[in-house]
C-alpha cells in the first residue's frame, strides 16, 4: 500500500496542475443595439469583449443594470470591468481603458416637429430642453458647455419617452440606441432624427476597475485578446453574426 501511495504522489507530481480560469465580472448598462440583456450574447459588443477575454485565458460575466450604477460598482471595485464606455479625462483618473473596441456616431435626436433640422452652435441650443443618460459622457465641448436645461435619466427608455412626450425636446446619444429604445416602448421608432451635425464619433472602451489588483494586467491581457481576434478575422466574424458593419 505504501508503494502504491507513493506511486500516486509521484504521478500527481508529474502531472501538469489544471489552473482554473479567472472570471472577470463584467456589468454595463442595457444599449441596443450594441450590448443588452435582451440580445443573444448580450449584443455584439459583449460577445467581442467575451471573446477577447477567453482569447488571453480569462472566463467572463456581465451583469446589466442602470448605467450610474454600472460606473459605481467597477469604481468601488466591485465589478472588475465596464463594456462599452466612452473615453473622458475624469475617467481617466478612476479606470483603465482598453484599446478601442467599435466606434458610435452619438448626435442630439429630435422629433419632427422641432423647429430645427441643423445647428451651428450649441449656443443656438440652449433654449431647448436637452435629456441624457445620468453619468454618460457624450463628447468634450458638449459635455463642457453649460446648458441651461440638461436632464439626466437612468435608462434610455426614460429619455425616449421624456422625448416623446414633449417633456425634453432632444435626446444626446446615439441614433440606433434611440430607435432600439423608442420600438421597444412601443413608440414610432421612425420618427426619430438626428440634428445636423452630429456631434461626436466616439469609441467604445473597456473600462477596467483601478481598485482591483490586477487591474493593468487585466488590461493588456484584454488588449492582446482583442487584436488577436482582430488579426485572426474572428472580430469581423462576430459583426457578420450580428449583421454589423
């Protein structure tokens, strides 16, 4: 029996330990088109981000909750990670980013009935009353500029029906989120247009966590995962999958 014993401990000595994937805690807010609890995989941009992660040797979930809440929780280091943020120098100071994952056209969305279909300044804005997603960045000189009736909602469906019923006469964001959002509350989706110009093209990030301890190793890893499947053509895969561009 003891030779045995020691036979067995000799093979497990040998043998190459299984070392069990960490699992990266993931939350953000619901988005579609791009990421939401309602989308198979979570939308596109969670399934890349899910990809990417497994890619570098990581396993993942996520979490869908207001967008407020999301930016607290990975603050707090509760959460390891945001999908799909945009880039502000604040941030900075509390987050990570990542390479860019997918870049969105975020515009002022109006109904038909406003009185402008173009602007030059935001100046020309300020008379109107202007909704956006509590804690969203939308871009830097529409994020510094004082507007006199900025409202902040917790969920795009609070900002589409606060669009819809007059409450707020535009809406920050991106287009298709809007639509996505007005269909699902049973709203006229296709009454929804963009003010010209639009005001940002912004990139997606990941926004990982400060608080957490492995947090810049988090990062790169994410970042080789994300341009290995770039490299790989699996990135333009998950976009096909999705009938994106």
């Amino acid at each position: 029996m003891k030779k045995l014993t020691k036979f067995f401990s000799a093979l497990a000595i040998a043998l190459p330990l299984t070392v069990q994937a960490q699992t990266v805690d993931l939350t953000t807010m619901n988005w579609p088109p791009f990421y939401g609890d309602s989308l198979e995989k979570g939308g596109f941009i969670s399934a890349i981000v899910d990809e990417a992660l497994a890619e570098s040797g990581y396993d993942s979930t996520i979490e869908f909750t207001a967008w407020q809440t999301a930016l607290d929780t990975v603050k707090a280091g509760d959460k390891d990670a945001i999908v799909g943020g945009y880039y502000s120098e604040e941030r900075a100071q509390e987050y990570y980013f990542s390479i860019p994952i997918y870049t969105v056209l975020a515009g002022l969305i109006k109904k038909p009935d406003f009185p402008l279909s173009n602007y030059d300044s935001f100046e020309s804005l300020d008379q109107y009353s202007i909704a956006k997603l509590k804690g969203s960045v939308i871009g830097e000189s529409f994020d510094n500029f004082p507007f006199s009736d900025l409202k902040e909602y917790p969920e795009v469906s609070d900002a589409i029906k606060a669009l819809d019923s007059g409450e707020v006469q535009l809406y920050a964001d991106s287009l298709a989120v809007a639509k996505e959002a007005a269909e699902a509350a049973g709203i006229d989706a296709s009454q929804l247009q963009i003010l010209l110009p639009p005001l940002e093209e912004n990139d997606l990030y990941l926004l990982i966590s400060k608080s957490i301890p492995n947090a810049e190793e988090l990062r790169d890893a994410f970042n080789k995962g994300l341009m290995e499947i770039q490299m790989s053509g699996r990135y333009d895969e998950i976009l096909a999958e999705f009938n994106q561009q």
